[in-house]
C-alpha cells in the first residue's frame, strides 16, 4: 500500500539537507496523535528495535525548490527551499500502522518538520502497478536507494552501487538479500497478509522465497557499458550515508514485488530512502 500525502506551503519554508530524519519524528508524531501504544511500541519496543520496520517514505517534493550552499563567511547555513504545493509518499503492507498515521495526520492538519510547519491538504491512496514476475522499479524523483554492508570485524559500513561492489559486495546482492529479509519480517509481523500474497500456509509462508528467486538488473547502454546512476550524499545526525538513484529491473514472485511496491528498495527506508514506483523497463 502507498499513500500521497498532499501539503501546502503557505510561506516558503528552509529545510537543512539532512532532514530526513525531522520528516521521520514527524511521522512518529502523527502515528501517535492516533495509537500512542502503536508509536511508543514501533519506535522503542523490543519486538522492533533495531528490526526492519517495514514502512517508507519518500522525500518531500515540491513544485520549486532551490538549493542554496552553505556561506561560512556569510554565516549562513546551507539548505533547501520549497515553495509551493508540496507531497510526499509513504508506503507499508501493514494496514493498521498506515490507517493510523493517515488519521494522525487529517486530524492534526499539520505536518512539522523541525521547526517547519506545513499544513495537510490531502491523504490519498496511490494506485498500484499491475503485479508480475517482471518489474521495472525507480526511487522517486527527489528519493534514492542505499546498499551498504559492515564487514566483519571492522566498524565502518562500506556502501555499494549499481556496477560497482564494495569490497567484492554487490549492490545486486545486497537488494536481493534484503528482499528476503523484509519478507520474513513481514511474516513475523503479519503473516496472514504474506500468506494472502503467497497462497502459502503459516508453516510455509517463511521459507517460500530465498535470493536464488530474485534477479536484479540495472540494465546496460547500447555500448554494453553501466548506464549512468547518480550518487547522493547525506549526513544524517552526523553519520554520512551514501545513496544512489537508478532504475532497477526485478525478476522475482509476485509476493516480492508486491514487498517492493510496500516496503521499498535497499535500507533505511523508515529514514526517508528507497520509496519506490514503477519505470519502463531497463534490461
């Protein structure tokens, strides 16, 4: 399931770059204006700490938005600024938790970011992709995907892009595996819906799909070189994050593109990344 969360910025508002982490408080917030057990439990409970949350969002979009750099001898602060009419996406498979932030937010009317407040217009659901066992996927046009791992024994996370592993992981490896992590995750959590998607039973609904189930291609260019991605860099509470932007071609069960269309591509997507939609075909 995704929803479009409509805004209206009355005045333009300044956002810093990393404020993602602001719009994911925000969703907290509004999460808990509904089911303050729900919230306190997503964010801070044992059955979720530290797990996959299995819900997304997109950034925030807007009809204009500039980019102004940092000024050091000006002492002005580097950031973005939107103006306009203004959206962002959130995505889930599990119905409960996307109800209550949707009634959280008509409720409220207001959406703050930081110290930011944007008014809400609308909540509406998006229309889903026809389902098939061959996909084109992108992030969204202000979105981006993160692959990353941790080696062991050393403590710095190493990130991967399309075409280009990090210390001999690949990016395509990494998606497929982290596909397979959010579909146990879902079972966990909700296992009646994976075995609505699946037609499996609650004893063969965990180990119904494994990575040699999905294929994942980035495509190639007439001369048979990468086509061209872009990278992003972020700094989210201090901790630099590196995302990248590309269209991702999924062979895979239907279950496990319905899991892409809910949950997103990659990690972090609870921190703003890998909000997903379909894309013409790129293999």
């Amino acid at each position: 399931m995704q929803i479009v969360i409509s805004l209206d910025v009355e005045t333009p508002i300044h956002l810093p770059f990393s404020y993602y982490p602001d719009m994911a408080a925000a969703l907290y917030q509004a999460l808990a204006a509904a089911d303050p057990a729900l919230a306190t439990d997503l964010h801070e409970g044992a059955a979720h700490r530290n797990r996959i949350k299995l819900f997304a969002f997109s950034p925030l979009h807007s009809r204009t938005c500039e980019v102004h750099p940092q000024d050091i001898a000006a002492r002005k602060e580097g950031g973005l600024l939107f103006k306009g009419p203004s959206f962002f996406k959130l995505c889930s498979p599990w119905p409960e938790l996307m109800n209550r932030i949707g009634e959280g937010l008509l409720a409220k009317r207001e959406f703050r970011i930081g110290s930011q407040l944007l008014r809400v217009v609308s909540v509406r659901l998006a229309v889903p992709p026809q389902f098939t066992e061959s996909m084109a996927w992108r992030p969204t046009k202000t979105g981006s995907v993160v692959t990353s791992w941790s080696p062991k024994g050393r403590d710095t996370k190493l990130f991967a892009f399309p075409g280009r592993p990090a210390d001999g992981q690949a990016s395509e490896a990494l998606l497929r595996t982290n596909l397979v992590h959010k579909w146990r995750r879902l079972c966990e959590i909700r296992g009646d819906i994976a075995s609505a998607w699946s037609g499996l039973g609650p004893e063969a609904i965990r180990d119904a799909f494994s990575v040699d189930h999905i294929a994942i291609c980035f495509g190639l260019s007439e001369a048979g070189d990468r086509k061209a991605f872009r990278t992003r860099l972020h700094h989210l509470k201090g901790v630099p994050v590196r995302s990248w932007q590309a269209t991702v071609a999924v062979t895979a069960p239907v279950p496990v593109q319905r899991l892409i269309w809910s949950c997103g591509l990659g990690e972090m997507n609870s921190m703003g990344f890998g909000l997903a939609e379909e894309a013409p075909s790129c293999c």
